[in-house]
C-alpha cells in the first residue's frame, strides 16, 4: 500500500486530534523548556527567585503528578466523553496559563503547577486514544509517526516563540501559551468528534469508583509481574537522567555557558538568524541551545529509527541511554557554548534510539490480552523518574553548581558582610556586589567560581545516572530475560 492511499485513509477526527497535539506541545514546551529558569532567577528580571531545591521540588513532585494522574482521568473522559474532557482541560491550561505571572510565593506557584499538571493529564490519554481509534493495522504504525513528529514540531516552535516573547516579560511566555492552547477550542468545538465507545452492558453499569478501583486492582496484577516492574524501575532511572534537560541544563547554560561564542559563529554563517536569535548582548538564549534536541528530532527520528529496528529493542536501549547520557553529561561539562551544541546532537542521537524503544518493548512483552493494561503502566517510571530528577536538580545542583549558592560559600569564606537576599536585595544584586567587594567584575567572578569550585563537576552526576541505568538494562537483558 502507498504512503497517498494510507493517507487517504485517516478521518478527518485522525488529522484534528494531531493538530490538537501539535498546539498543547507548543504551549507545553513553550513554558516549560524554561520554567527552571523562571523559578530560579533574579526577581529583577521578572522571575521568582526561588532556590533550586524549591524548583526541584515544584517540577520533579508537579511533573510526577502529571504522569500519575492519566491512570484516573482516562477513566473519566471514557465516562463523561472526550469532547467534554477535553474542553475541561483546555480551560484549565488556559485560565492557568494566564494566572501563573499573578503568583510569586512558593506554595501558590507549587499550587497552579499542580493545577496545570491536571489539564495535562486530562488531554494526554485522550488525544493518544483518539489517534489509536482513528487507526487499524494498516494504518497504525505510519499514524503514531505522524502522531511523533506533532510532538516534536510543537515542541521544536515552542521554544522560538517564547525565545522572541521573554525578551519583552516574563508574562508573555505565559500568556504566549495560553494564546496557542486557546485556538485547540476552535478544533474542539468546530472540527472534533466523539469517537464511538464500545462498552459492554457490564461497564456502563460501573460507577466511576468502582472503575478506578478495577483499575488500579489491574495495575497491581501488572506489576505482580517482577520482571516487569524491574524493569519499570530501571526505565525510571533513566528519565531521572532524562529530565535533567528540562530541570538543570536551562540553569547550567544561564549561569555558565558563554553563548556569545555561538552567536559569533552565527553572525559569520548567517547574520540575519543571529540577530533574530541573539540578545542585546550578543548572546544565545537557553531555549535555542537547548531546540537543537527537538530540531534532529525532526530531521533525523526516522533515520536512526531505521538503524534501530535492526536491533533488539532492550540492544538499542542499551546504547541509546549511554549515548543519550553522554550527550547530556557532556552538554553540562564545558563553558563553550559550540561544545554544548555539539553535544546536544550527540543527545539527541540516543534519545531517538531509547525513548521510542521503551514503548515498542512493552508493547511486546505484554501478554496479549494485556497490552493495552501494560502500555498503561509505562506513564510510571516517567513519574519515578521525575520525582528523583527533582531531587537531582534541587539539593545536588544546588551543592555543586549553582552560582548563587557557590558564592554565598564564597562570601562566608572571606568573611565578608553582605545582605541577605530578598525582595529588596535580589539575586543580581548578591552577586554584582559580590563581586565589587572581592575587586572583580561580575564576569570575572564567574571565571573565579568556576575555576575554584568546579560547577561542571555535575556533570559526572547526570553521567554516572545514565551509565547506571544503561548498565543495569544491560544485566537484566543478560540474567533475567535471557535465563528464562
């Protein structure tokens, strides 16, 4: 069969529901790939100056909760419809959006993440339901592809526009997002169908307790399986090293990398992209170092997914996490902002290789009349994983790398007297006069904590995560899989 006549083949609720997907991952992506950033930065900025244990905490237990959640509301949108799910969820993420810049302590934002967190997970099983309704075997396979590469389109305009948006406010990133998940109700309420639910006389009888309570009685059937759930926890540590992307390379790029080597290369290969991407100051925000990991994405899933499929998928897990965890740990090892793109592409080769891969093997390890209960459970490490990557990025970062921080120590070494930081005496504040008290420029300092304290030594960190998980895939496929 053609790639026309399959094509042909998608209704039209099939093509609505990607371009739903395509609008919630842009404004996903859009805010968080710098969240770190807007909770940990000087409140001169317009961020809120939060400490990095407090933005671990808010984006590892809030992200958890956003994977966790799905196991209930997929249960209530198959009870009360999926359009009407989906208009809840949209209008939370909107007024969410919109309502994030008016709260500044750490239990409201903690609080309105969790309420986002919500919308989320009501959109996230329905959409991805939909698409595995509007398929069959033939299909299938060429769908989810198009389903993949919405994901990453979204993700990969996101950050562009909050790159262009931040340079005025903090809000418009905010309400940027809240703009672009807005249009998902034209599709909704003009476009969207119900699919037909198939539901024995038996389940239509169930309240939605009684249900829930099915539920999680199969998730306990599922994980009784131990191989399965050894495995689960090893996935789980592989997003814990995964989610440092989100979580601590934003900061590490802020506080350290000097992008200006990258907007010089930029002005000598294509001036006009330079100045489009580049600051005032001659410099490369986080956001667009960081889109070179969904722009291969894109251009390059299809081919290092064909080299993959000629391997196992435990095989190309395996190297695809040490790669993956390469790429990361190398990306936070340098001051060279050309070194960091270098080694993001590196990153993104073994995302492509294991993150697909993880689904796939569920998929085949799941009893027959249990795969759909088994695909379920994979939403799980992601939550562990998250919950752990909250605690890295937090206390460990906070230890090793971050700038603040390493001068408070600084500070209390030399016995010098200074403010502590507040609403009156921010971030930057702290750190200028810090540094005039020490007889250096801000950028001296810089160079000076840098040098003596070694903040990339994190990056050992985010490898030795990833080489944990890649080693211990590598015993299980070896000692537990293969034994049987």
């Amino acid at each position: 069969m053609s790639l026309i006549s399959v094509l042909k083949k998608y209704p039209v609720n099939f093509w609505v529901a990607n371009a739903m997907e395509l609008f919630e991952r842009w404004a996903w992506y859009g805010f968080y790939i710098v969240f770190s950033l807007y909770l940990t930065n000087s409140t001169d900025t317009g961020a809120l100056g939060f400490s990095q244990t407090q933005k671990g905490l808010i984006m590892g237990i809030g992200t958890a909760f956003l994977y966790l959640l799905p196991i209930v509301t997929g249960a209530l949108s198959d009870r009360i419809g999926y359009r009407k799910t989906l208009f809840i969820a949209y209008t939370i993420y909107t007024i969410v959006f919109l309502l994030i810049p008016i709260f500044k302590s750490y239990t409201s934002v903690f609080v309105i993440y969790l309420l986002l967190a919500i919308g989320s997970a009501l959109f996230k099983p329905i959409i991805s339901a939909t698409v595995a309704k509007t398929t069959d075997k033939e299909t299938s396979s060429i769908g989810f592809g198009i389903f993949y590469m919405m994901v990453n389109i979204g993700a990969f305009i996101g950050p562009f526009v909050t790159g262009f948006v931040r340079k005025f406010s903090w809000d418009y990133v905010f309400y940027a997002s809240a703009a672009v998940i807005a249009m998902n109700f034209i599709l909704l309420i003009f476009f969207y169908k119900d699919p037909i639910q198939k539901r024995t006389t038996s389940e239509l009888k169930l309240s939605f307790a009684q249900q829930i309570n099915i539920i999680f009685r199969n998730i306990g059937k599922a994980l009784s399986d131990w191989r399965f759930s050894i495995f689960l926890l090893i996935i789980a540590v592989f997003w814990t090293m995964f989610y440092q992307f989100y979580m601590s390379l934003p900061v590490y790029i802020d506080q350290w990398v000097n992008t200006s080597l990258v907007y010089n290369a930029l002005v000598g290969f294509w001036p006009w992209l330079a100045h489009q991407l580049g600051t005032t100051q001659g410099t490369i925000p986080a956001e667009y170092l960081m889109n070179v990991d969904a722009g291969a994405i894109i251009l390059f899933q299809i081919l290092i997914s064909y080299i993959a499929m000629r391997y196992k998928p435990l095989s190309a897990m395996v190297v695809g996490i040490l790669i993956a965890s390469v790429g990361l740990g190398l990306s936070m090892a340098t001051q060279n902002g050309i070194f960091v793109v270098v080694a993001l592409l590196i990153f993104s080769v073994g995302e492509m290789s294991s993150s697909p891969k993880i689904t796939e093997y569920i998929g085949r390890i799941a009893p027959p009349d249990k795969t759909a209960l088994y695909m379920g459970c994979s939403f799980i490490p992601v939550a562990l994983g998250s919950l752990m990557a909250g605690v890295v990025s937090g206390n460990v970062y906070q230890n090793i790398s971050d700038k603040i921080s390493l001068t408070q120590k600084e500070i209390a070494a030399r016995g010098i007297d200074l403010p502590e930081i507040g609403e009156q005496f921010t971030k930057n504040d702290y750190f200028s006069s810090a540094a005039t008290k020490m007889n250096m420029n801000p950028d001296q300092l810089t160079q000076f904590l840098w040098d003596k304290y070694e903040p990339s030594s994190f990056w050992f960190v985010v490898l030795a995560i990833g080489i944990t998980a890649s080693a211990l895939l590598f015993l299980y496929d070896q000692y537990i899989i293969r034994k049987r």
